[in-house]
C-alpha cells in the first residue's frame, strides 16, 4: 500500500477515534506510536570501543588457546628432526680407549748357535696393552639416504604447520558460531523488549476502555498474559546468553567479562560465486590438502632412504692414536701416531628387509592418496551443502521482509480497530505475536546467513583470513 494512501486512512480513522476515546488515550496514542514501530535492528545501541568484533575474537583464540600453544612443541620437534638429519653431512668425532692382557706372546727363535752361549727366544709384544684413541669419521657417499632423510623431515615439519592451521581453521568456526549465536540472542531480545512496549500500549489503552467500560476485564488480561509471557522468554534469552559467553570466554582461555559488539544484521552481501569457483579456491587454500600433500611428499623420501642401502656406503676416517705399546711391539713405551684410510661397505643381501621396507612405505603412500581423494569429496559436499542453504536462506529473507512489512500493516489495522472497539483483545495480541514472530525470524534467517557463510568460507579455507 502505498504511504499517502496510508496515511489518508490514518488520518480518517483518527477522525473517527475522536468520537469515541477520551483525549488521555488519544495524547498516549501520539506520544508512543512512533516508538512501538521504530524498527529494533536497523540502529544498533552505541558500543563502547572496547567491544569485541568477530575479528577481534579471531585474534584472541590463535593468541590464547591452549590447544594451539601444544603444536608448538609438536613443531619444535619437528625442527630438531630436521636438524638432526643435517647433521648427517658433518663429520662425527668420538673417543675410544682399550685395555688388552695377553697370556702368550709369540717368540721369535734367533738362528743362530754360539758356542757356549743359549741365546733365549725373542717375545714380539708385551702383554699389557694400552691404546687411547680420538677417531674423525667424514661420510662421503651414503646413496643420497642423508639428502633425503632431510626433506622427509622437512615434509613432516610443513605436515605439522598444516596440522596447526586445521585446529585453527575449527577454532574460528567454533568462535564465530558462537559469536553470531550471541548476536541473535541479542537482537531477539531487542525484539522481544520492542514487543513488551507495544504490550504495555496496548495494555494501557485497553484499561482506560475498561474505566470508559468500552472492555471487559478479561481483554486487559489477555494482554497482561501476553506482556508476562514475551518477559519469560526475554528472561530465558539472557541465562542463554550467559552460556554462550561462558563458552566464548572458554574458547578464547581468557576470565575477563567479555562484552559483544552488535553488528548491523542487514548489511550483508547476500551474491554468490560458482560452484566451481569455491572449489578452485578451496583446492588452493584447504589446510587438509597441503597436509595429506607434505605427509605423501614425507613417505616418499623415507622410501627413498630406504632404497639407499643398495648404493655402495664410503667414508673417510682418519684416528690418533696414544697407546703402550704403539707401532713397535717390541718396546713397552708410550706412542702416538695417527692413522688415516677410505673405508666403503656394501650391503649385498639382507633377506630382502629393504624390499619389505620399500613395500611398506608405497603402501602408506597409496594410503594418502585414497585420503586425499576423499578429502576432495568431503570438501565439495561441504561447499554444495553452504551454499544451498545460503541460496536457501536468500530466498527466506527476502520473503521474511515481504512478511515483516504485511504483519506491520496488519498490526496497525488491528490496532486502530482495537481502539474504535471494533476488535477484540485477542484480535490485537495475535497481531502482536504474529508481528514479534516476523521480526524474529527475519533477524534468524540475517544471522543464518552469515553462519552459512562462515560455512563457507571454512570449507575453502578462507576462514580467518577476510
């Protein structure tokens, strides 16, 4: 209906009015009509700057859960691991010291005979052995098994970097869940505090038809019951909401008060992308596919580890040596001397321990490639799913609105009947609840909307990041 058609009809039915009230409802019905319809979200109440956003909340969960803080020692694991391995290029030094007794020593017999005179055999060696020694070993060639038991590590540490931002990624969608909850909590109860004022209206105009004895008692009652009942429900919203900030405050690990900006519910962007766009963004940003990625390129090198074993392995050493006796076993004296050589061992055989090996890494690899492929199928049924419900939930607000604006009208039709005693009570409290009911949904389906699109946003990995 247009708005001068409205307010012709206004204007005629309060001409009829004058008729019938007495000039005190008439000075209420000026006073509060422009309060009642004043609609409850389109200015939010002013927040105090301190108030948290969403992406202050953000925030707060990567700074303070605990969850999070135990990945970095997850993390600082994985660093040590890989450098350990890259200490497999360096040269190991370690120290050795020996004792040895031995019971018999060869004897050298002199060949030769002097007349009168026994030459006595000569012992080669002493039977107290001594020997400290500092050994250097440098590998030269290990079959590349070094190279890649350091990328392996370093797969493993960017596995555990995508492992911390799948915990993250459900952190925020558990936060922002909670958070839009409680933004519908608040403006429920917006709603509902709205709809207590008109019961109050309503309930004054229909006691002063009661002293006029245009009303009956049970007319004020019906809407004296329907004013307790909206204050029941407003009471309930408020111990909801002291569970929802209980568990924000739980998320976020911090004990100080928590106060929630409201946002401004119908400023949102309710246009959609393709189907195939989301996809290509999710396959460019899911934490959960650059994981199965780095496990897949980790198993991968340990295999080839393994096969490194059939390459010769060469390494260079060289030892001092302090030892009694040293090089000359005939003298039972201290010496130091040194030693240098190329050592090389081939393993030939094992009982194929490295074909079992080699089996049983490939059998892990095929294992993450089944995972990736399901991954990729769960991640398209989570967009599809968000982003039917969002189509879904566009077509519902944009209905909502149509339904809001019908029950505005109709209230205020049956309220100026109320007022000319052509409705009843009933008439008038059903047209209020049916008018808190719209708004209630309406506010429902704006934050489902922006729920679906959290949805969204974590199905493609964007979640945190906007």
């Amino acid at each position: 209906m247009p708005n001068k058609v409205k307010l012709k009809i206004c204007r005629m039915e309060k001409a009829t009015m004058k008729k019938k009230l007495s000039p005190a409802i008439l000075i209420v019905s000026k006073l509060l009509i422009p309060v009642l319809f004043f609609p409850p979200h389109t200015v939010p109440a002013q927040q105090s700057s301190a108030a948290l956003t969403l992406k202050d909340a953000f925030v707060l969960v990567k700074k303070n859960n605990l969850n999070l803080k135990q990945f970095k020692t997850a993390m600082r694991q994985a660093q040590l691991e890989t450098g350990m391995q890259k200490t497999g290029y360096l040269p190991t030094v370690a120290t050795a010291a020996s004792y040895n007794y031995i019971s018999e020593l060869a004897k050298l017999e002199v060949p030769l005979s002097l007349p009168g005179i026994s030459i006595p055999p000569i012992e080669a060696g002493v039977k107290n052995q001594y020997d400290f020694a500092i050994l250097v070993k440098q590998p030269l060639f290990t079959g590349f098994r070094t190279k890649n038991l350091i990328r392996s590590a370093e797969a493993k540490e960017m596995a555990n970097i995508g492992e911390k931002e799948i915990l993250l990624n459900k952190l925020y969608l558990q936060t922002g869940r909670l958070f839009y909850s409680i933004q519908l909590n608040r403006y429920q109860r917006k709603a509902l505090q709205q709809s207590v004022r008109r019961a109050d209206f309503q309930l004054e105009k229909a006691r002063n038809l009661l002293q006029a004895q245009q009303l009956t008692r049970f007319d004020t009652l019906q809407v004296a019951n329907r004013k307790l009942i909206l204050q029941t429900q407003i009471l309930r919203l408020q111990h909801v909401e002291e569970i929802l900030l209980s568990k924000l405050r739980f998320l976020l690990n911090t004990d100080t008060p928590t106060e929630i900006q409201l946002i401004r519910l119908q400023q949102v962007n309710l246009t959609l992308e393709d189907l195939s766009t989301y996809l290509r963004i999710a396959r460019e940003n899911r934490p959960e596919l650059r994981k199965l990625l780095a496990l897949k390129d980790a198993r991968s090198f340990s295999a080839k580890a393994v096969r490194s074993i059939q390459f010769p392995q060469i390494f260079a050493s060289a030892t001092y040596h302090y030892a009694r006796p040293g090089v000359n076993f005939f003298k039972d004296e201290w010496m130091n001397y040194f030693t240098a050589g190329v050592n090389l061992q081939w393993e030939i055989w094992n009982w194929r321990r490295t074909k079992r090996q080699t089996e049983q890494v490939k059998l892990g690899i095929r294992q993450i490639e089944l995972q990736n492929q399901q991954m990729m199928k769960n991640i398209e049924q989570e967009i599809e799913e968000a982003c039917k419900y969002l189509i879904a939930t566009k077509e519902q607000i944009v209905l909502q609105k149509k339904i809001v604006a019908q029950e505005k009208e109709r209230y205020c039709m049956v309220s100026q009947k109320f007022e000319q005693g052509m409705a009843t009570s009933l008439d008038i409290s059903d047209a209020e609840k049916k008018l808190t009911e719209a708004e209630l949904l309406l506010q429902k389906d704006y934050v489902e909307w922006r729920r679906y699109q959290l949805q969204l946003d974590y199905a493609t990995g964007l979640i945190g990041k906007k």
